[in-house]
C-alpha cells in the first residue's frame, strides 16, 4: 500500500477531485481527513470511505478563514496523531469571472480568498505539523490556465491560479531542508460538475475540445492518481515542481485534425 501510515487532510473532498482522492488514498491505505464547506457530501465522502473498509473523519472548514485552517489541521493531529499529506485542494471558478473590465471586486476578492488565500491558509497551519511529523507532502491545485491565458475570460480564477503555482515553487525552496515537499498540480479541462455546469450545451463543450489533443476531458480519477504520486515516497526526489496533467492542451500550438 503506498500510503501506509499516512495521514491526509484533502480540501474540498466532498466532490471532483478532492473525493476521487479521497477514496484512491483510503484505499492505499492512509487515513484521511475529509474538508468541505458543503456538509452533507463532505460527510457522503467519509461514508465511501468507511463503505470500502477505510478510515475518515470530516471537518467543515472555509478555508479562506485562518480559525478554520488552523481547526482541520488540529483535528487531523488530534484525531491521527500527526499530518504527513496535506492536498490543497478546494476552489471556486464564479459564474460571473470575466475579463477586467467586466468582474466586478467582490467576485475578484471572494476568488482569491478561496483559491489563493486558502492555500497560503493550508500551509501556514499545516507546515508545522508536517514538520512535527518529521517532513511530508504537501499537493496545491492550480490550473492549466496558471501556464496558458484563458480563452474563455475568468481573470480572477486564472490569476489565483498562477498565484497558487509561484507560491508553491516558493514553498518548495524554503522548506526542502525540513523534508517538505511541495508541489503543484495543473489539471487540464475536466469532466467534473465545476466546469460542466459552464460547457452546457454539445456546442459549448466541442469548442473546448477541439483544443485538447487526446480529443476528451480529463476524468477527476485521473488527477487522483497525479496527486497519489505526489503524496507517496514514489516522487521523493520531486518538489517545486508544475505537474501538468492536461491531455496535451499545454504542449499544443495549433489545434489537431
């Protein structure tokens, strides 16, 4: 089991990403604190967890506020023992994300203080318990979007998630002689409910596809496995790094036949 001994806190576990990695660590064998704000499915998470014969235990936290940080680390240590993996994982892309002159302040401030805030949030709380633990793993998600401009205008999103992606090489530097590591992942367009309920329409969907060389959106299983090689001893040697899982939308400058 590559995660044997571990313990995890993930935010925003109650969907997408955050419960696909949920359910990939329990069954690799880490116990796992589970994070939402939205209670009934960050409770549904644990109770997946627990029906394939692992251990969870749920923590509603908005991590753009330090008190609730500071509380879901406490609880891991509390109910574990100690921290090794920590997935800074929870965000929001807002409806009404546009371009500059468009977005007004508040949605620009409610974005960053989730995406970006709460990730420096995670890790000033978590750090220290990582360092009690004896070193870790620390996964931040950020976005195709923090290497490439948006063609879809979503500046607030875009520019939190570069933020995410300079802070963590920061991160990395600072802590590397603690045995912290500290990574970024940047999913490509996913099928999950976050850009979903944006591509409505077979129209709206085709002409973000048409842009991804393997011809698909990216399943959230599939960044659960990028993350679970990221928190296992399996990418000791890797930290500050830009882990792009994207079905090639990165690395392509026309679009495919």
């Amino acid at each position: 089991m590559r995660l044997q001994d571990k313990v995890a806190l993930i935010t925003g576990a109650g969907s997408g990403i955050g419960r696909e990695t949920t359910l990939l660590f329990a069954a690799e064998s880490a116990k796992i604190v589970v994070v939402d704000v939205n209670d009934d499915a960050g409770r549904e998470t644990v109770q997946m967890v627990e029906e394939q014969g692992g251990q969870a235990a749920y923590v509603h936290a908005d991590i753009s506020k330090a008190a609730d940080c500071e509380t879901m680390v406490r609880v891991a240590e509390e109910t574990y023992g100690k921290l090794n993996v920590l997935f800074n994982n929870a965000g929001i892309s807002h409806a009404n994300d546009d371009d500059a002159v468009a977005t007004d302040e508040d949605v620009w401030d409610l974005t960053m203080a989730i995406n970006l805030k709460g990730v420096f949030l995670g890790c000033k709380y978590g750090i220290p318990a990582l360092r009690r633990a004896g070193g870790g793993s620390i996964i931040n998600t950020a976005s195709f979007v923090a290497l490439l401009g948006a063609a879809t205008p979503q500046i607030a999103y875009t520019a939190s998630k570069g933020g995410v992606l300079s802070m963590t090489r920061e991160l990395a530097a600072i802590h590397a002689r603690e045995n912290i590591r500290v990574n970024a992942l940047c999913p490509g367009p996913l099928h999950t409910e976050l850009l979903m309920k944006y591509l409505n329409t077979e129209e709206k969907k085709q002409r973000r596809l048409v842009h991804i060389p393997m011809g698909r959106f990216g399943q959230a299983k599939e960044i659960a496995q990028a993350v679970l090689f990221l928190a296992s001893d399996e990418s000791s040697f890797v930290t500050g790094s830009t882990f792009t899982v994207d079905g090639g939308i990165t690395a392509a400058y026309v679009t495919p036949e």
